[in-house]
C-alpha cells in the first residue's frame, strides 16, 4: 500500500469503500467540469483542486474544505475546520439519507 500523508489519515484505497459504505457517490470528470476548469481564474495552482472547484460550480455542490486559497473563486463552500471533529463525517441536517437520529456514519478509521 502507497505511504499516506500525514495531513491524510486514508488512503484512497481506504477512502473510497468507506465513502460507498456511507453512501456517497464518486462524482465522475464530465466535460462541464472541463469547461468550467478552462474558465477559472488562477487562484489556485494545484491541478487536483482546481477539478475540485470546477465540479462544485458546474454541479453547484458545497465543497467542504479547509483551504483557504479556495474561498478566491467564490463558489459554495464551507470551512472543514469549522466542522465538527466526530469521527465520521456527520453531514447537514437537511441532508437525505441521513444514519437515523444519534448514529453516525462509520468511523472510517476503525476507532
């Protein structure tokens, strides 16, 4: 297994059936995700997240992260720093499919 970042406590390998088990969806590269990538401003260099702004504006989705670099483009976001830390993410309570009331989405580390 590839070595894990520090600031990443999953790999992807981990990640990704976690995610399903929760019942996220993979968000695939489309190409209005392209288009919008052609059109951003450089604000930000790293080529990962700027796909990750192009999907949220093109998909008007909440991106959820602690960059600060991101809050440049002007898209929906939310600070990951302002969240709760509970192991699991516990998503928006107007969100559908949510676990039933007090349980949490699996804690993805086991702990």
């Amino acid at each position: 297994m590839p070595p894990i970042r520090s600031d990443m406590p999953l790999s992807a390998a981990q990640a990704i059936p976690w995610a399903q088990e929760c019942g996220f969806e993979l968000l695939p590269l489309d190409l209005p995700h392209q288009l919008t990538l052609e059109q951003l401003p450089l604000h930000h260099r790293d080529p990962f997240d700027r796909l990750l702004v192009a999907q949220s504006i093109s998909e008007s989705l909440l991106l959820v992260c602690a960059d600060p670099a991101f809050h440049a483009f002007g898209g929906p976001l939310q600070d990951a720093r302002q969240l709760r830390r509970v192991p699991g993410w516990i998503p928006h309570p107007d969100a559908e499919d949510l676990p039933p009331a007090g349980q949490r989405f699996p804690d993805p580390l086991g702990e």
